[in-house]
C-alpha cells in the first residue's frame, strides 16, 4: 500500500477507492466487481465484513450486510474466497472490531494477510483500545487505518494520525454513511490541517458519490472512497451482468474525474 501511494504521488495521481460488501449478493459476485473496478482504475478496494450491528454505516450498506448474513455469510467464507481472487489491486477490510476480538487479534491479522488483505479499517476501535491492534498490525506489516471525523478534536487526530499506518481515513460528514447532497466546507479545513500534522495520504469517504463531489476534492486529498452509491446499484438493478457493468462505468467515470486537470 505504501508503494501505491508513493507511485500515485510520483505520477501526480489520487486514489479512487470503491467500496464492496463482501457476499452481496454472493461472493462469486463480489469477485467479479472486484475485478471490475481494477480494470476500469481502482487503485484499492474496500471489502465490507457484514456484520449484524454495524456502527457506522447509513441504511444502504445495512441492508447489503443483512443479505449477505441471511445467506450464512461467515467471516471463514470471506477469507477462503478472497485466496482465490489473486485481486490485482490491494484490498483493505472493513470490519467491526467486535468480528476482530471475537477470533482473536493475532488471528484476525494471520488469516487476513495470508488471504490477500493488505491492511483493515476498524471504525468501532477507539484509540485508547487500540494499541494491541495497532502492535499485531506493525508485527505483520498490515495497515491499520483510523478513522477522524469533522468532530475529532485536534490533539486527539493528532494522535489516531501517529497509530495509523497506510492512509488516513477522512471522514467527508457527521453522521453515518450514505449518499450526500454536498461535501461540507469544514472538510476542506481539516485536510488542510492534517497536511501539517502527518505524512499519511488523506483519503476522504462518507457521503461521496458523484463526480462533483470528487472534482471537488481531488486538490485536497490524496484518495477518494465511494461506498454506498456503488452498493445502492447492487440492490436496484439486482441482475448481476447488468449492475456490475453500471458500477464499472461509475467507477471509471469517478477514476477519471478525479485525476482530472
């Protein structure tokens, strides 16, 4: 991960990070989308664990969680599947801490890594809890990628900032995930501010899902990550052939307006 930032750096590009729920609505399709949006730019994927409670997520990735979980959707079957993709972009896991304490730390991290996951999110970690993670994390090479919000206090960022490693992950609004209207301007402030704090990329989700909105961002941040309005399409258009080809083509419209210019 820390060659693909480096690489987009010397090449005057960002990051367009889409996210997937793993399973939704099988995981032979989920690998499929995963290629997809590889071939049309993606320069990592996000792959949602389901989960029954989850903390952050906004309706939209709630109800692709219960399908996968209705189907028996079991963290085993998402590692097992992931072996076989031999994904040609790093993949990152988004998963609730209580899917990482229930198998154990050390587990977690083995069987992630050895499936082909190149580092995890943990929104439901807070930084007080989050040392033994973070050392497993660093004894594995594995990222672990936190989370600041537009109400984090400075002093507290500061400090999810040194215990991050990969990217920093920039939430775009308060609130929970799912498609906005408008990016707001407190936004802009804060990743001018963390640019002088640390030397992570700042990659920007929550609420981002058109092309305006990543043109708005692309001179502030290092990578864009777009979740529910790839998710939303799944369940609409339901015919697999069908919607990975319209994800593929927001995808690509997303790659391109963000490294536009």
């Amino acid at each position: 991960m820390d060659e693909l930032f480096a690489n987009l750096k010397s090449q005057r590009r960002k990051a367009f990070i889409p996210f997937l729920t793993a399973g939704d609505p099988d995981l032979d399709t989920t690998a499929r989308l995963v290629q997809e949006c590889a071939r049309r730019g993606a320069s990592l994927v996000e792959i949602g664990f389901p989960y029954s409670d989850p903390i952050a997520d906004g309706s939209v990735v709630q109800a692709s969680y219960t399908r996968a979980l209705d189907k028996g959707l079991r963290i085993a079957d998402i590692f097992a599947a992931v072996r076989k993709w031999q994904a040609s972009v790093p993949l990152v896991a988004m998963v609730s801490y209580s899917l990482v304490h229930f198998r154990g730390p050390h587990e977690f991290v083995h069987e992630a890594e050895e499936a082909g996951f190149s580092g995890a999110i943990v929104p439901d970690l807070p930084i007080e809890e989050a040392a033994e993670l973070a050392e497993t994390c660093k004894e594995h090479e594995f990222k672990l990628i936190q989370l600041v919000t537009p109400t984090t206090p400075r002093e507290r960022a500061e400090r999810i900032a040194r215990l991050s490693t990969g990217f920093l992950y920039c939430v775009s609004v308060v609130g929970i995930t799912g498609e906005r209207a408008q990016i707001p301007a407190e936004l802009f402030e804060q990743l001018r501010w963390l640019r002088t704090t640390t030397s992570l990329p700042l990659c920007a989700g929550f609420g981002i899902s058109k092309p305006e909105h990543a043109a708005l961002l692309r001179d502030h941040a290092d990578g864009i990550i777009v979740g529910s309005a790839i998710v939303r399409r799944l369940e609409r258009i339901g015919a697999a052939d069908q919607a990975i080809a319209e994800i593929g083509e927001l995808v690509e419209s997303l790659v391109k307006t963000v490294n536009a210019g």
